[in-house]
C-alpha cells in the first residue's frame, strides 16, 4: 500500500486556534509587512534581522559549551 502526501497546511494548527495576536509567535507577524502583491524589502529585511539576533546572540554566547558537548558526545566529524 502507497501513501502520498498531496496537501501540508502552510501553518501549524496550533497558530490557528490562537485567538489573541499578542500571543502570536513573532515569525508570523512577518506576513503582516505584506502589502498586496508590493513588497518593503528594507522593513522585511529589518523584521528579518531583528527575529534572528537574539538566537545568533544566544548562540555566540554559548558556542564554547556547544563544541564541548558535541565532542564529549563523539559526533564530531573524525
């Protein structure tokens, strides 16, 4: 027996039962920067930046105890 997946549903339906728009996750006020079939290039780009930084801040901070758990895990690269 085949199964095939024809349809995935373009967001969660968790966000879909979400009533209040202050609980909404941040990537998904990046469609509210959509105009029609117009584009700001530099709000979505800003928007873009501003929801990467604090994971890529995140990161950078903890990088030295990333490196030291993948090795101590032996899945590094040889």
């Amino acid at each position: 027996m085949v199964f095939s997946i024809t349809h995935v549903p373009v967001e969660p339906a968790g966000i879909t039962l979400i009533q209040s728009e202050s609980k909404m996750p941040v990537s998904t006020t990046l469609f509210a920067f959509q105009q029609g079939f117009t584009q700001n290039y530099a709000l979505v780009s800003a928007v873009g930046v501003i929801m990467v930084a604090p994971m890529l801040i995140l990161f950078l901070a903890l990088q030295r105890r990333f490196i030291d758990g993948l090795s101590s895990s032996g899945l590094a690269g040889t």
